[in-house]
C-alpha cells in the first residue's frame, strides 16, 4: 500500500483543499507528502481541471515514490554518473558560479557539484521489529521532548470523536520490544538543543554556501551514525533579491521610501546576522512600477471580482494585499489575471500581530517591523523546478526556458510588514472597505482611487539556475531490503529557521542517532529505512520533488510509507495522515508514554501519549463550543 502524509504549512493559510486520486498500484491522495504537499486550487476556476488533473498526476507520483529505494541504486540504473570526493573539506573549498541568470543579477554563487560519502560499514542481521512503528515511535517523541516547557494543555478525561470520523479513545500501554524500548529510552533531549543549534545558528536559504554546508554536516553526521549517506545535487530555477525600493512619490506632501528593512531584537543574532538575505518573495519579477494603489483584502479571485463589481479600476495598478485566505502564489496569480501591475503583501495584525497576542520577543506574534518571507511560486501548477515540470533537474537536462516557465509571476512583488502597510493605507483615498475586508490597524481601512495615492515599486532580482542539496541516508533492510519506509523533512530555511524546518531537522536527526544506536547492537529493520533531507522546500518542494521525479518507476514499484517530520515543537499533540494509515498512528501513541514535561501533572491523568493526545482535543472542543479541529 502507497501512503501520502497530509502536512500544514506555517507560511501561509491556504483555501479549499482538492483531494484527488490516481492508481498506481494502490490508491493515494494527492494532497499528501512533503514533495507535492499543497496541491490547492482557486475556486474561481483559473485552474483548468486538465492542469488540476496534471497536478494530482505529479503528486501522486510523489506520494508512492517518496517511500521508496535508495537513490544510490536508482541512478546506477540510469546511468547517471556521480562525482565522488576524498574529504568534505575538499567540497568545502570548491569554487562557487551560477549557471545561467535570467534576469539582472550580481556576481552569483552556486556551488559546485555533489558529495557522495563512502558506503558504511556492513552491519551484522539482528533482530527485527516492526520498522513503521519504531519510526512512529520517535516522530511523537521528537514533537515534545524538544523544549521542556511548563506550558500544558488543560485536563480532560473524556475520548473524543474528531471531525474527520477517526476516534481517540483511551488505550492502556503496551510492551514495547525491548529494540522499540531502547529506541524510546535513548531520545536526549540534549542532543535536541544541540541539533537545532547546529542548523539555526546560521541563516541557511536554499542554494546558498551555508545552506550547502548544512548538507554536509548533516551527511557527516550520518555516516557517523553507521548509515550510508549521499548528498544529492540538483539544478534547479534559484531566485534572490538583488535591489528592492518601494516609495510613496504622490500626494508631495505625503511622499516618503518606505522601510524595506526588518527590525532586530536583541538577543536574537539571526536578526542582525549580515549573511541573511533582506525580505523578499521567491520568484518574483524583476520590475519597475509606478501606478496607484488598490487594497484587495486577501488578494482572492472572489475579492477581485468584488473590486471589478464595484467599480474599482485594477487594470496596470499596484495591489496591497494581506496575509491569510490563500497561499501567497494565488494572491499573485489572481492580481496578474486582473491585470495588476505590482502586488504587495503585508501580514495584518488581524492575522498575525498585536491584536491576537503579545509579539515577538514577549510573545508568539508579529511585530510591526516583521516581514513575512515566501516564495510566490504558482505551486498550484505544478512543483518542483519551474522549468523542469515532471522530469528530474539534473546536470544536463532538458530545460524550458524561461519564458515558457508558467508558474512564476511575471510582475514584482514584495512583502511588507504591517507597520510600513500602516502607512500606505492611512494615506489610501476612496470608498471605505466593506466591513469584512477591515484590519486590525488602528484605521478605516480604504480602497484606494487614481488620485489618493501613487507608488513606486522597484524589484530587480537575481533569477537563475543554481544547484540545490538533499542528503539521502540508507538503513539496508534485513528481510525486505528493496521495501523502504522513509522519514523526510525540508532543511532549507528563510532565514535560521529554528522552527520551520529546523526543529524538524533536529528531530530526524535524533531519529538517525536512536538508529545508529540500534545498529551498533547488531540490530537491523525488517525493511530498510531511507531518511530524506529536502533542500528547496520552501521554495518550491525543490529537492523532494526532483528526488521523486529523478526516481519515479523505482519508487512507485517499491514504496510503503512515508512520514514526514517538519514543525516538531510544542507541548500540544498533534499529527495527519491518510486514513489508511491513521489506526496504525493512534496504536504507535498508545505505546508512549504521555508528555512528562507539562508541568501541570497531566502526564498523571494519561496513561499514554493517545490519551493525553485525546485530553487534549477534548479541551480544544470544549473551547470551540463543541467543534474539534482535526489534522
């Protein structure tokens, strides 16, 4: 059985979900995984059903071919011929140079290619345990044993029916084996700390010379574990910011640049670290426009058409929209079908800032001086590299150009935080925004007219093609070797990601060392296990797509399950799945012990992680009045 994983974003607030199904020996849905995770459609119908159909096509390739063979044998199979260095430091000290640019750009890096490490000492048979649910086992275990935090959910007894049918209902703790045992008993949450610091200390965006050493590191770390390691290259469709001015140039009076800069908070070294790229949106144009301003709330199809209804002119204007409703892709889409100019896209405080809570660094919210980073890729199309759709971006491949590439906007754009918005909008003239489209600013938010206000935007960015990193890891299976379970998270980062992706990154690791700890006892699953280090997630589910694609036919013959482990922080439970797989994630918790490290004493109440998972959502319930969201 092929199995997909359906995981959430932290970057945005997506629309209306499709689910769509393909067979490729088994059904799957094609919402699921980190490859193509996110396959969403506009409701306005800009999206043909053919490029739907095409999109659930790819994802449910990815879904099966996630889960799968080692990439080692996959591209001896098709000839592809690695390159293989003595030591890291030599792959340290490489040259770097982009390949080709589209575009003005500045003087690129991209370094060069690949580092395949040596193949691991062979590891003597052992006994066998069931690899999904030793997997599962730390994949809980990482989501709370990450922070010791004294914050915890309320108590509750009751088992709760969540909305998706699927029940939690109170189950006494089983024996583990004494290899599951072990496994649990080893996870430190030490190490934890020390592996989120090793990938969040530095700000690691895809491509970049940091980004390519956190490859390495995590390859090195691997092998040290006794599992054979191989850092993959790709080349894929790259975007950095090169100039970015935004300014607003009439009223006279009112004319100012506006602050494209994010503030720094003391104590935090990634917000003043020199090596972080500026706020900007992956994949946009390089332009510039001086036009008026037009506010179109959540930048949706339905909003536009509203404007249009209303008498509003959009046709070579600039849209300021926000946050929340869509992936920020859609936003843009949508402006370019309604012939906008520019788009710009601040986080409002309704959304994300004062208004929900205190802000960053006294709480969990957005400042006013906060950009929100993302790419604008049109995911929704097709992921992966823009010009390589459906075949895998490796050295010498066919290429589109780019100008048939037709999932990158071809207008700029940029984010704002909602203190530079602020003042965008105090100056908008027009008719008042309808009451559901007002913010959380202290202002009557507007929607804008030719004479009210005009702006410059001013993007030019560095499109080209650079070479992007995954690290595979393979654990030979004793009785099924050529079935593969394989655990998956994205290491790329906007900045240093000590959240997204790097708590995730620091979990699998743990998971690799638990491994290489069995390994050392003789110990060998029944299946083999593949761990998959994603490089370009954020921009595009890059390396997980192009892994995927590079490795199809494979894949779909071998596969068995994926899990993906992205976002593993916080004292409350929580995990997705298809539901072919969601009784064998709720018995995996009911073989753990509950979250110890509330500091409420409501490990005391549950005799499992399932229970204290179901206490959990019988609070948030309750809190709902009644309705339990399920993920």
């Amino acid at each position: 059985m092929l199995f997909g994983q359906t995981i959430s974003s932290s970057s945005a607030t997506y629309g209306s979900k499709a689910v769509e199904f393909c067979n490729l020996g088994d059904p799957v849905y094609a919402n699921g995984i980190n490859a193509l995770a996110h396959i969403t459609y506009p409701t306005d119908g800009s999206v043909t059903k053919a490029a739907q159909q095409a999109a659930a096509l790819t994802a449910c390739q990815s879904t099966s071919s996630l889960v799968a063979l080692t990439l080692q044998s996959a591209r001896q199979e098709r000839g592809i011929l690695h390159r293989r260095h003595a030591s890291y430091l030599q792959s340290r000290a490489m040259p770097f140079a982009p390949l080709k640019s589209y575009g003005t750009s500045p003087d690129g890096q991209a370094p060069n290619p690949v580092v395949i490490v040596a193949d691991a000492p062979q590891r003597r048979f052992g006994d066998a345990v069931r690899v999904a649910g030793l997997v599962g086992t730390l994949v809980f275990l990482g989501s709370y044993l990450f922070t010791l935090q004294t914050w915890g959910p309320p108590s509750a007894t009751e088992s709760v029916t969540t909305t998706t049918t699927t029940t939690l209902s109170k189950t006494e703790v089983q024996p583990l084996s004494s290899a599951e045992q072990a496994f649990v008993d080893g996870v430190q949450p030490q190490k934890l700390r020390e592996f989120l610091h090793a990938y969040a200390s530095v700000p690691h965006t895809c491509g970049t010379k940091q980004d390519y050493e956190t490859a390495l590191y995590t390859a090195h770390q691997w092998e040290s574990y006794g599992i054979k390691a191989e850092v993959v290259e790709y080349y894929t469709l790259l975007s950095y910011p090169v100039h970015r001015r935004l300014a607003i140039v009439s009223p006279e009076q009112s004319a100012q640049e506006l602050n494209l800069t994010e503030g720094s908070v003391a104590d935090d070294s990634c917000t003043t670290d020199p090596t972080a790229l500026p706020p900007f949106l992956a994949y946009s144009a390089t332009g510039n426009v001086t036009a008026s301003v037009v506010y179109a709330n959540f930048g949706t199809q339905q909003d536009f058409e509203w404007l249009a209804s209303s008498n509003v002119s959009l046709g070579g204007k600039i849209a300021l929209v926000r946050y929340g409703a869509n992936m920020r892709g859609l936003k843009v889409m949508a402006a370019e079908k309604n012939g906008m100019a520019g788009v710009l896209i601040y986080s409002d405080p309704n959304e994300d800032g004062f208004t929900r809570g205190p802000v960053y660094p006294e709480g969990f919210y957005r400042p006013e001086d906060s950009f929100q980073r993302g790419s604008v890729n049109y995911i929704p199309l097709y992921s992966g590299d823009p010009m390589t759709p459906g075949w895998a971006s490796v050295e010498g491949a066919a290429r589109l150009t780019y100008e048939e590439v037709t999932n990158v906007p071809r207008v700029p754009v940029l984010p704002l935080s909602y203190g530079q918005a602020r003042r965008i909008l105090a100056a908008l003239g027009g008719q008042k925004a309808p009451d559901a489209w007002q913010g959380g600013l202290p202002l009557e938010y507007k929607l804008g007219d030719d004479a009210s206000l005009v702006l410059n935007l001013d993007v030019v960015m560095d499109n080209h093609v650079g070479a992007i990193w995954d690290v595979i890891g393979t654990i030979e299976g004793s009785e099924q070797p050529d079935k593969r379970v394989v655990l998956g998270n994205h290491r790329d980062a906007w900045v240093c990601g000590a959240v997204d992706p790097s708590s995730g990154s620091a979990t699998l690791m743990e998971i690799a060392r638990g491994l290489g700890e069995l390994l050392q006892t003789g110990w060998k699953p029944r299946r083999s296990i593949v761990l998959g280090s994603w490089d370009g997630e954020e921009y595009a589910l890059l390396g997980s797509t192009e892994w995927v694609e590079d490795n199809a036919k494979l894949l779909t013959e071998e596969a068995v399950a994926y899990l993906n482990v992205d976002l593993l922080v916080g004292p409350l439970v929580s995990a997705s799945a298809a539901p072919s797989i969601a009784k064998f994630v709720q018995d995996s918790a009911s073989l753990l012990p509950a979250n110890p490290f509330h500091g409420n004493g409501s490990s005391d109440i549950a005799s499992s992680l399932l229970d204290q998972w179901a206490t959990q959502m019988t609070e948030a319930r309750a809190a709902r009045g009644g309705i339990t969201r399920f993920r």
